[in-house]
C-alpha cells in the first residue's frame, strides 16, 4: 500500500559490530549474498538493510523508506508540499528509490516497487 513504511537502512561505520549488536539484542536474521550490502530479516514488520558509510556522506544514519505506486508524482507532491528532493530517483534492479525532506529538513526515502 502506497505510504506504508517499507524499508530501513542503517549506514553504518562497521557492519559486523553493528551485525552482532541488533542480533543480539533484538535477534535480528541477515543475508550477506552482496559483500557490499547486508539484507536484515527484522521480524515481522519492514525489513532492512546495513551498510558501510560511504566516505561522502556526513554522518551515520538510520533512514527509513516509504513505500509508492508512482515515485514521480510523490516526489512532485513533497516538494510542492514544501519539502526537497535531496537524492534524484536512481533505478535499482528491484524498483526506483529517491530521498526527500519533509518542511524541517527530516529525510525519508521513497521508494517503487517494479517487478522483474
């Protein structure tokens, strides 16, 4: 459903610390398939992703991603709304993601499923 929370991502400065830390305290699952990218099993509700700070992000951040029928339109309404578009919509083999703010400068992803 368009809106839903449908993804977190946590980039991080060390994936294996991080890795061992939310297994342990809330017994989180991961799939290390891509050396670049950790797919995290969080129980029932949206799963996840851990990854390594890239050098040219400013900080380590938990981002979290909405779910959209139509990125385009989304993105057109957040900013007509008073928000930014701070990443472009960029292609991944699952869909289109893209980062926004809200008015106050707060990020948040977007993201469409394609099928594939």
């Amino acid at each position: 459903m368009a809106g839903n929370l449908c993804h977190f991502e946590l980039m991080v400065s060390d994936p294996e610390k991080t890795k061992t830390f939310y297994e342990n305290v809330f017994g989180w699952k991961y799939n290390d398939s891509n050396p670049n990218y950790t797919m995290v099993k969080a129980g029932e509700g949206p799963q996840g992703g851990i990854m390594k700070k890239p050098a040219e992000m400013p900080g380590f951040a938990l981002s979290v991603y909405f779910c959209v029928d139509d990125i385009d339109a989304t993105l057109e309404r957040a900013v007509e709304a008073g928000g930014a578009i701070i990443v472009p919509k960029q292609e991944i083999p699952m869909g289109i993601w893209a980062m926004a703010t809200d008015p106050d400068g707060i990020p948040f992803g977007i993201y469409e499923h394609r099928e594939g």
